[in-house]
C-alpha cells in the first residue's frame, strides 16, 4: 500500500497525466495507488498505461486542446511528463486562465523550465549563485571567430552543448580539434540542431561518475527523492552511441549520506534560494544531473522534470503517496512531508527496437510470454518485485505493437542489486519483438 497520512488533507481529485512514455507510465501506476485520485486520465498515453486511465490522443503542446480535456473531465491536477510543455509555458498558461488556475500543476514557470530550455540561462545562474559546474563560455554567430579561437586553445577533450532543447542530441564530446571545430560551424553556421543550436556552450570536460538526483519543490521548501543513475550509451560497457537511456538503477552506492550531505548544502539549496532571489515562480521538481568529481558534486545539467527510465526506479522505491506530495507543493507545505522509501535496490532495464538510436521500424508485434508462466507471472501480479513500464508502444486492435525506439522498460526490486538485475532479466528474455535489444550489463560496476 501507498504511504497514506489520514490525518492530512483530503482532497479528492480527477487527475491528468500528459506525456506517453515510460516516465508516463510509472507515474501512473503510482497514482493510480492514491487514495487522493477518483479518475485517471493519460493524454496521449502508450499501450500499458490504459490498465490503469483513460487514454486521450492529444498534442500536448496544444495548450487549448489539453484545456479543453481538463474543463470537460473536471481536472483537479496534471501531472506534466516531458520538458517540451513546461518550457513552452504550460504552467503560464494555466495560471493565467480563470478557467485552469485553480487546477494544481506539477512543472515550473516558463521562467522556471528555462533551467532545463537553455543551457546558457542555467550555467549562467550556476555562475551567479556558486553552484559547483565545468567551466566555460558561450557563443554564436556574433562571435563565432573567437569561439574559433577559444576552441583551439582549450585542453581536449572539449564539450560543446547546444543551448536549447534539442531532443538529448545536442551534448557532443570531442576527443580532437578537428571534429570539436567542425561541429561547432555545423551547429552555429549550418543550424545542425536548427534553433536550439544558434547558441553554443563550450565547456570544460568533467572526469568522474554521474547520478540524478531529483528534488521535488513548492518554491521554498522542498523533499528529496530517491537518486539514481542511468546508463546513456546503446553498448554494454558503456559504449557506443548516446541514447535517451538504456537502464537505471537506485539507490547508487557511492551516493553516501555524507556525499549527498554536500549536494544539498552546495547543490540543491542555492539552487532554490537563487530562483526564489529571482522571483521565479517554481512548483514541481528538479532533476540535478550531478558528476562526481575526486568525491566533490558538480552540475552537469538541469532538467525541469522527472527523467526517463530514472522514474522507473525511482517511483517503485517511494513509499508516499505522489498525490499527496503534490497537493502540499501546490500548497507550500512540502516541509510538512516525510519521504519514506524502501530500503531494496531497484533496477530498470530498456528493452529497444533494432537500429535505435538510429533508424528502427515501428509497429512490431510484442509477445509478452511471461503471462503464460505461472513462476514469472507471479512477481508481477503479485507484486513480487517487478513491473513492466511501456514506454514505445501503442494498441492495435487486440495487439500491442512498438512505436518507437525505447519500447519498454522492466524495472525490478530485490534485496540485492545482482538479483534486482536476474529477476528484471529474467521477465525482459519472455518479453519478444522483431530484433528487440537491451543491455545485460545496467549495473554492472556495482555487482560483485
């Protein structure tokens, strides 16, 4: 059962959740556990999350099309998935409708998203508010010669980062000069990334080992989540092509009290001071893409949301009621809540079409065998430690079919952080579609 305070505040409300990835899909299994929630609804939603709403097919950047949704079913909240949303101005535009403005909304200000919407904006309010982060300077078609120049001279490799959003393809390594200044004519002479590259960061490059830590806020207090870390590259051993994220797991062992005792006093709280010095009107989380560098936290990112497979695990290890927590960041109380989450290590393993993340077929069948094994089936009906989240998919007909490159996820929780990995395994080999891949090896560093 969910973490469940009978002594708060009850309010019953009919809840909408946009996006339709896997994200999507955890958040609605959580939420569909609230005793707080009377009706679900997921615009446009994927193939797994109509067991527990109704789907709504729906551009979620039409901001009138999602107010008339949350008008004709009465929505008292909505959950915002994905970045696009938010740092286009959703939570703007809700506030600023007599008809919506009541209704609670989980995500920032456009003000707010542009942690998340410009890499410029953040490092230069990293720079402002001493937050630890690479350096670096930024350029565009204005001073594109110097930039020419500042590449030249800096140490290797180089990072260079579009400014924008640019679907988690605009961060490029460059391990010689050659490619470094290449890429950066083709980003700022030859619009590669279109708008989102006009403005180009060049950074120092950060040597250690990454985490997320997610910090859910009402613009003064806030409660942290569980951490986790991802596993970006399409190869085992972390190699090969960047993805949206093959697999996730949580808690990270080297993410110590006394190390997240530092994230927290050089991190998280001068971040929310500065958007409160700024008068940025912030309500949701904040996702703290952090690199450990000779045990100290630096920043390598913002994001304005929950990531994606990170929510996979994250939210099978919350205890509290997603729910509740909202409506006392809508309130201003978070300080009034206690995160309690269990102590099992928790694993999530993406199971991907052939090709991706480059090209890669749609509209695949998927079988899903482990409904006729008893032994399997067990651990998902039962609650036995795993969960199968769709993310790529969509029903067609009687028949769940992919669409798109990260298809599903299998998250899984045991004792141990090897047998989270086995079960998660486990359920992913009885799980088939033409040319499905996932990595064996999410984890890996940490299993003995």
């Amino acid at each position: 059962m969910p973490f469940f305070n009978p002594h708060k505040i009850k309010v019953i409300l009919k809840i909408l959740i946009l996006g339709s990835g896997g994200r999507e899909h955890a958040f609605s299994w959580k939420i569909s556990q609230s005793e707080l929630c009377s009706e679900l609804f997921i615009a446009p939603g994927n193939g797994g999350t109509a067991e527990y709403g109704e789907n709504i097919a729906v551009d979620i950047n039409d901001f009138q099309a999602v107010k008339n949704i949350c008008v004709s079913k009465g929505i008292g909240m909505v959950i915002v998935g994905p970045e696009e949303p938010l740092v286009n101005g959703i939570y703007d535009f809700f506030k600023n409708d007599f008809e919506l403005e009541n209704i609670i909304i989980t995500g920032p200000s456009k003000a707010g998203a542009q942690l998340e919407g410009s890499k410029a904006f953040a490092k230069t309010f990293m720079e402002k508010y001493q937050i630890p982060t690479a350096k670096y300077k930024e350029f565009n078609v204005s001073n594109f010669d110097e930039g020419l120049d500042y590449i030249h001279k800096h140490s290797l490799p180089v990072v260079l980062k579009a400014d924008g959003l640019a679907a988690g393809k605009g961060v490029i390594i460059c391990q010689n000069y050659v490619e470094a200044l290449a890429e950066f004519e083709l980003m700022i002479q030859q619009s590669k990334f279109g708008e989102a590259g006009k403005k180009v960061i060049v950074e120092e490059f950060l040597d250690g080992i990454e985490l997320s830590v997610f910090a859910l806020t009402d613009g003064k207090n806030y409660v942290l989540l569980p951490e986790a870390k991802d596993y970006k590259k399409i190869g085992e051993g972390d190699k090969g092509l960047n993805t949206g994220g093959m697999g996730a797991i949580s808690p990270v062992p080297f993410a110590t009290e006394h190390f997240m005792q530092k994230v927290k006093e050089r991190i998280i709280e001068p971040t929310i001071f500065g958007l409160q010095n700024e008068g940025i009107d912030y309500k949701g989380f904040i996702f703290f893409g952090l690199i450990k560098v000779n045990e100290e936290p630096m920043v390598i990112e913002y994001n304005c949301r929950m990531g994606d497979p990170e929510t996979e695990v994250v939210l099978i290890r919350l205890k509290n009621d997603l729910a509740e927590l909202f409506i006392a960041m809508d309130q201003q109380k978070l300080d009034t809540q206690k995160i309690t989450v269990e102590k099992n290590n928790a694993v999530t393993i993406v199971a991907v079409s052939g090709g991706y993340p480059g090209i890669y077929e749609k509209g695949l069948p998927i079988e899903f065998l482990y409904l006729e094994n008893p032994e399997a089936r067990k651990h998902i009906d039962e609650g036995e430690g795993a969960i199968v989240f769709h993310a790529g998919t969509k029903n067609s007909g009687d028949k769940i079919v992919t669409n798109g490159g990260r298809v599903l996820a299998v998250s899984a929780m045991a004792e141990g952080l090897g047998d989270a990995i086995e079960l998660s395994k486990t359920i992913l080999e009885q799980i088939r579609f033409d040319n499905m891949y996932f990595r064996g090896d999410i984890g890996y560093e940490f299993v003995d």
